[in-house]
C-alpha cells in the first residue's frame, strides 16, 4: 500500500523559514517524480513544485520560485520542500503527491504564515 | 503558463441522475488531463488520468472523455458518496495547473 506522510508545517511569521517533509513507503520510491501541491483554507488546488525521480530536475510555480526549494533523498525515501520568506499568501495545507498524474496524495501538513 | 478553466463551478443532480462536468484548456494539453475527487476533510484522490482511463479502484459510472482543449468528465449514476468538488489538472506542460473545480451538490 501506497503511504505519503507529510510533516514539518506550523505557524510562523512573514519572512520566515520552513522545512517540509514527505515520507514515502509502498513503492519504488527513486522511479517517481514527486510533487507539492497546496491548498488555501476553502480554496481549490495550486501546484507548487515537482522533482524527477533522480532529483536533477526540478520546476516550480512563479509563485514560490526563488523562496522555496524542492529536494529528496532517495536513500530515505523522502521529499522535502524547504521554504524561504514565507508570506501571508504561502498559508496552506501542503500535499506530496507521486507521479506526474498525482496517483497518490498524503493527507497534507498545514503552513500558516501570520504575525 | 495554461490557464484551466471549469464548468459549471457548482452543479446541482438528484442521485440516480447524470452529471456532466467539463474543464477547458487554454492550449492544447493532448490528453495529458487528470479529474481529481476531493470531499470534506480529505484529500484529492485521481479519479482518470490520461483524459479517460480510470485510475485503480475507480467505479465505472466515472468516464472521462476529450482531448486538445475541451474534456468531459461523466458520471452516469449519481451516488451519495459523489457529492463533492471535482478539479481538473493539465500535466502537459510546466507549471501543472488546475481548474478551480465544480462543486457537484445533491438536488
């Protein structure tokens, strides 16, 4: 069975950092592209980031390019999504996700970026 | 960047009863389109991928059709536990984007 587990959202100010994680178990981790998907409170679904199964390619929303900074480690197989000068409209439930049709979702980790 | 737009963004259906929810490209996506469900508390999970094959597990009364620019997205028998919002996302070409999602509620 196919299980993402995210971990590491929280509370923290405009202009801070975060780091976000997304365990993997179930698969063949290193054979999957992996992404970030949000969702702000009562809002629809903002592709975030996306990384090939090697961790050489990487692409990103015009949104979070330059702040945020997808990585994995497929000795571990975990995602991470390190985030820089979050702001207010950063504020989200994270979702990992596997593979470019998003075949599996976890069940997110929330980020609220406030003062 | 492919600007996904969906219609209607709320669709009222008795059970038993059909609901057609559509999704347009801005460009072509060829068949590159996936429709997710998403109901309260959860969350999304592929109902199609590749405009009209069923992802695992999926029921049958679920179709997808289209390809280019307009896709459908069918369910041909309404049940209790589809009531939910639907979204459809393009993985054509980078950045991935999704519709805004219709919201299909019972009547």
């Amino acid at each position: 069975e196919v299980q993402l587990l995210e971990s590491g959202g929280g509370l923290v100010q405009p202009g801070g950092s975060l780091r976000l994680s997304c365990e993997a178990s179930g698969f063949t981790f290193s054979s999957y592209g992996m992404y970030w998907v949000r969702q702000a409170p009562g809002k629809g679904l903002d592709w975030v980031s996306a990384i090939g199964g090697g961790g050489i390619d990487t692409y990103y929303a015009d949104s979070v390019k330059g702040r945020f900074t997808i990585s994995r480690d497929n000795s571990r197989n975990t995602l991470y999504l390190q985030m820089y000068n979050l702001k207010a409209e950063d504020t989200a439930l994270y979702y990992c996700a596997r593979g470019g049709s998003l075949l599996d979702w976890g069940q997110g980790t929330l980020v609220t970026v406030s003062s | 960047e492919i600007v996904m737009t969906q219609s209607p963004a709320t669709l009222s259906v008795s059970p038993g009863e059909r609901a057609t929810l559509s999704c347009r490209a801005s460009q072509s996506v060829s068949n590159n389109l996936a429709w997710y469900q998403q109901k309260p508390g959860q969350a999304p999970r592929l109902l199609i991928y590749g405009a009209s094959t069923w992802a695992t597990g999926i029921p049958a009364r679920f179709s997808g059709s289209g390809s280019g620019t307009e896709f459908t997205l069918t369910i041909s028998s309404l049940q209790s536990e589809d009531f939910a919002v639907y979204f459809c996302q393009q993985y054509n070409n980078w950045p991935r984007t999704f519709g805004q999602g219709t919201k299909l509620e019972i009547k």
